[in-house]
C-alpha cells in the first residue's frame, strides 16, 4: 500500500520484471530468464518480431500471472 503509486507498481512492465527478481534458485532461474526474454521481446522487439505490447500495457502483468499460475500454481495452492 505505501508504494502503489510509484513507477515500478504502476508500470505493468517493471513490476513484472521486479517480480522476477524475487524468483531465485537452481530449480527456477531457468523459468525466470524466459519470462524476462518473453517480456523483452514484447515490449522492444528483436530482429524477427516486432514490440506487441507498451510497457504500460497491463496485459504484460496478466499474462505473467498466468503463466506463473500454469507453471508453479500447483505447488502453492493451499499455501498460506
């Protein structure tokens, strides 16, 4: 709550990207560096794709929380 207005929490793009620096270890840092690629190639491109995204669009923070939810939903189901 002290935070929600600042940049990193407004900007789907950075709070993604914040996010993924909380999600460490062997087990999962490979997971991590695809999530920071996808995010990357959505919001600047490379070579072979065009940006799809703005780094404000919120879609950036939906579609994480998705394949978070996919990938690793299972194992914190029921956590508390």
């Amino acid at each position: 709550m002290i935070n929600k207005t600042h940049v990193v929490f407004t900007n789907p793009m950075r709070r993604v990207a914040l996010t993924l620096t909380y999600i460490c270890g062997p087990k999962v840092d490979a997971w991590v560096s695809q999530q920071f690629d996808v995010l990357c190639v959505k919001v600047f491109g490379n070579g072979d794709h065009p940006p799809t995204h703005t780094n404000m669009d919120e879609a950036l923070w939906d579609g994480f929380m998705t394949e978070f939810k996919c990938t690793y939903g299972e194992m914190t189901e029921g956590v508390i």
